[in-house]
C-alpha cells in the first residue's frame, strides 16, 4: 500500500517566461540581419564600446544578434547547431518582409489593371 502519489509526477521541463520575454525583444528581425550581412564591407563600422552588454559589446555574432562575455564562449557559440542553422537561414533566399507579409494578406497596393478611357 506503500508508494508515491500517482497524481505526483515530474512535469516537463519548460523555457521560462522570462527568457522567452528577454529574447523576443532582443533579438533583430530575420530581414533585418540580412539586409546587414549583405553590406559591404567597407560600411561597416568597427563595435563601439558599451558597458551596458556584456564583454563591453566587442564580442558580437552578427548572424544571431548576440553579444558575448569573452572570445571562447563566442567561438563556442559558433559551434552550436542554434547558430549552424541560424547561419544557413542567412546565407540562403532573403527571408520574408513586412511587405510581403501586408501583399500576402491583401493590404498591398490595389492592382486595378491598365486604365481605361473613361466618357
């Protein structure tokens, strides 16, 4: 008759809502880290120094819009299957736009065909 509540189980374990609120807001738009790793190199701009992020902002992976405290948790970063498939989004087709999005939903400009002569 001995034994643990059978109501009395391990819940799963989840993302907390923390996190996920501190990266939603975080995190760059797909579209926008696009259109800067398509820049050329020349208008870029070394990073400024910031206290406010970690490792004074010197430590930046433009791909997934993150900043590290040092150089060996960047470059484990970039060992990571996140960035890998982060990586391969951004080098593949331009991801999709607010006007895509608006055009998709019929919001765009109206295409009322070539005008007529009207009476």
């Amino acid at each position: 008759m001995g034994g643990k509540c059978p109501h009395r189980r391990v819940k799963k374990r989840r993302y907390s809502h923390k996190t996920a609120r501190r990266t939603k807001f975080l995190v760059k738009g797909d579209d926008m880290v696009y259109d800067e790793l398509k820049k050329p190199d020349e208008v870029k701009k070394p990073l400024p120094v910031d206290e406010d992020l970690p490792g004074m902002g010197q430590y930046y992976c433009v791909h997934c819009d993150r900043y590290f405290a040092n150089v060996t948790v960047r470059d484990e970063h970039f060992k990571t299957k996140r960035h890998k498939k982060r990586l391969k989004l951004m080098m593949g087709p331009a991801p999709h736009t607010q006007l895509d999005a608006d055009l998709a939903g019929g919001m765009g400009m109206p295409d009322n065909g070539p005008k007529l002569m009207s009476m």
